[in-house]
C-alpha cells in the first residue's frame, strides 16, 4: 500500500511485475515524448488541418527542419498516434493522419491552449514582472 504523500509517478526496478509501475512507466516515456514542442505542433496541425503530406507539415509548423519532423513523425507513428499511408505513384507521395488515438490526444493539447487563453493576461504580467 502507497503512503499518502507518496505520488504515482515515481521509478523503480519492479515495473514490470507491478501494472500500477507499468502505467506509470508508460506515461513517463509518453509525456517525455509528447512534451516535445514539435510533437504537440504536428498533433495540433494534423487536428487541424487533417491529412497533410509531409511537405504541407513543413510549410505549415515555422522553424522545423526536415530532419525534426521526419523524426518527430517516426515517433507518433510508432506509438500509434499518426498513420502514415505511401501513394503507389512515382514521385511516391506519403500522407499523414492523426489515428483515433492521436485525436484522444488532441483533445487534451487543445486543453492546453484553452488554459492559455483563460489565463494569457497572468501569464504575460508573470513575465514581465520576471523580465525586469
């Protein structure tokens, strides 16, 4: 049984013998992945704007390069966020989208940006008083 002060998120060598630890392991590796400024752009431009070839993404997401979002969009594939789906055509052309999983997650990154919203007058005094 878990102390009271103890939280869920912790680390420890029994994980895979505990299904708690397991989730809880998982998350990690999930929220070290997601937290990635790139990861939650490519979600939001795919929520958005819906299957985008490679190209579009790119265009669309300011200050990425080739090599982030190819390794970015590896990720979400793996993981089982985004599909990805190779056109039988030459030049070959490959298409984006987010899976039902992705689009979970999506609603929770729109939470995000709600949040900014509601608070952005908090936020940009907070940084001011830090800036001076």
């Amino acid at each position: 049984m878990r102390d009271a002060t103890e939280t869920h998120c912790h680390y420890t060598p029994l994980a895979n013998s505990d299904p708690r630890q397991k989730a809880d392991d998982l998350a990690r590796a999930l929220i070290e992945q997601i937290a990635d400024k790139w990861t939650i752009l490519v979600i939001d431009a795919l929520g958005t704007r819906g299957t985008m070839r490679f190209s579009e993404l790119r265009d669309g997401i300011p200050g990425i390069s080739p090599k982030m979002l190819t390794k970015t969009l590896r990720q979400l594939e793996s993981t089982g966020l985004l599909s990805r789906y190779v056109h039988p055509v030459i030049p070959p052309h490959v298409d984006y989208t987010l899976t039902p999983l992705g689009r979970s997650l999506l609603e929770k990154i729109c939470g995000i940006w709600d949040w900014v919203e509601t608070h952005m007058e908090e936020l940009e005094h907070a940084r001011q008083r830090s800036a001076s």
